[in-house]
C-alpha cells in the first residue's frame, strides 16, 4: 500500500552525462511498459542554453509525455543535490530517482517496485557491500605513508566491509523522507557523494537507524532485505540476470570475462 497515488519518475541528465544515454534511457523507457501510472520528469542541470535547447527538442522529437525540471543551481552537487530540490517542488510523491546511465530493462519495471512499497520503506534496485575503507590496497611500497593516511580518513566515513548500502542509480523514496535525509547536508565533490551513497551516515544507514525497511527488489518482483541482497541476481553476482534498471556498471559486468567478475563479485559481496 503507498501512501497515495502520486508517483513520480525522476531522470537526470547533466553537462557531464551522454548523450547517447540520454537516448537509450528514452528508447527503454518506450520500448518496456512501466506498468504504473506515473509523471515523468526529465531534471536537466548545468547545460548552456544550446545544450538545454537541444536536449529539449530531442525528447520532443522522441514523442515521449515528460515534464522538464530546469535545475538552476549554478554548483555541481551531484545526483543528490539536485533530488533534494525535486522533492521539495513534489513533496507528497512517491518518487523513483535515476541517474543519467540508468534506464528500464523488463516491462513493469515500476510497478514492481511501487507495489512493493509502503510507508517508512527504501526501495533499491541494485545494492551492495562494499566499503571504500576495505577497498584501499597498498600497491607500492613508498606510497605506505599516503596509504595510513587514506586508510584513516576512510575509516572515519565508512563502515569497513561488509557495508550494506543500496546503490543510488536507481532507487525508491517518499519525497519527505528524502527531504529529511538531505536537511543540512551538502554534496561539493566526489567524496561527499561516496558518502552519501555508502557512508556511515548513508542513506541506508540514516533510515536504518529510523527502523525503516531497506529493500531490493528483483524482476521477479521479489523484496530482499540485506542479508540476501547477494541472491537477488541485480548486481555483479554471477549473473545479472534478474535486474529491473541496468546501469553502467551493471552493463560492464555483463561484458566481463569469467575471471573480470570474480574480482567484482569479491570486492562487492567478498564471495
């Protein structure tokens, strides 16, 4: 049960993302029905008035109904500074967030999501256990100094592995529970997004620490809490083949070799 009928699909397309990413997004999006009724928004930050133009007369030509969310935040906050202002403007929707690489890959891709929702629930498409403070590796010895260094620094942001935490490319919120999230915290850099996405005060840990339930959900429509995230067949476990969204990282995967994914599946679920 959600907490009403308002659902809002949120895509992000910035200066620094493809073009042709863009295009793929909107060629799934019309080729795998979402199964749920919803608005779409197309958030559009930090293009020049051509870009802006351009993008805009190409979803136009793709003949798809969106509505444009012009981002006029002059700084680069990330994915995460530019949700909190899509859920200030829509903040009694159900909002299902996308990163410019994400796109739909199996019908009802959304409603599998949304019916598994209810109130105080985080829904994830992908997630994972890996931990920046586990991932450092010393791989020269003279560097050992800057390695302690990086080593403690990490230690204080991020859990060591196992670190639960849904991967943000694709993922499920109330707009209010995300606007709570987000209040006094910012996004200046690289750094402050890792944060955001698998630090200690992540959002999976934020909303863990309210009791709130932290799902993932295949395309068999089935929720996973985080002990069997592993199971789900969503990301860089053997095989992906039970994804809903696919991303960029989910697509390179697919394209390693047998001895390229033992390596993923290692550093992301230590199996």
């Amino acid at each position: 049960m959600i907490i009403n009928n308002k659902v809002l699909v949120c895509y992000l397309f910035t200066k620094f993302d493809n073009y042709n990413d863009l295009s793929k997004f909107i060629d799934n999006y019309k080729s795998f029905s979402s199964g749920y009724n919803h608005k779409l928004i197309i958030c559009l930050k930090l293009l020049d008035n051509d870009k802006f133009n351009y993008v805009n007369n190409f979803l136009v030509e793709k003949k798809v109904k969106f509505e444009i969310f012009k981002d006029i935040n002059k700084d680069n906050d990330f994915d995460f500074g530019s949700y909190s202002r899509i859920a200030d403007k829509y903040k009694d929707y159900l909002i299902f967030f996308l990163n410019a690489s994400s796109r739909p890959v199996i019908n009802n891709w959304l409603k599998l999501v949304v019916n598994n929702y209810t109130s105080n629930t985080i829904i994830g498409t992908t997630a994972s256990y890996e931990s920046h403070s586990s991932n450092i590796k010393l791989k020269k010895s003279y560097k050992i100094i800057s390695f302690i260094i990086k080593k403690m620094i990490n230690s204080i942001y991020f859990n060591s592995f196992p670190n639960p935490h849904l991967r943000t490319t694709g993922f499920l919120i109330y707009a209010r529970d995300y606007i709570r999230f987000y209040k006094n915290k910012s996004c200046k850099n690289k750094y402050d997004a890792w944060k955001i996405e698998s630090g200690k005060s992540s959002l999976t840990n934020f909303f863990l620490s309210l009791n709130f339930n932290i799902l993932l959900i295949n395309s068999d429509g089935k929720s996973f809490k985080f002990v069997d995230w592993h199971t789900s067949n969503t990301y860089c476990f053997k095989e992906t083949s039970k994804i809903l969204i696919s991303d960029k990282h989910t697509r390179k995967f697919e394209k390693m070799n047998n001895k390229e994914r033992k390596k993923i599946v290692k550093v992301v679920w230590g199996n």
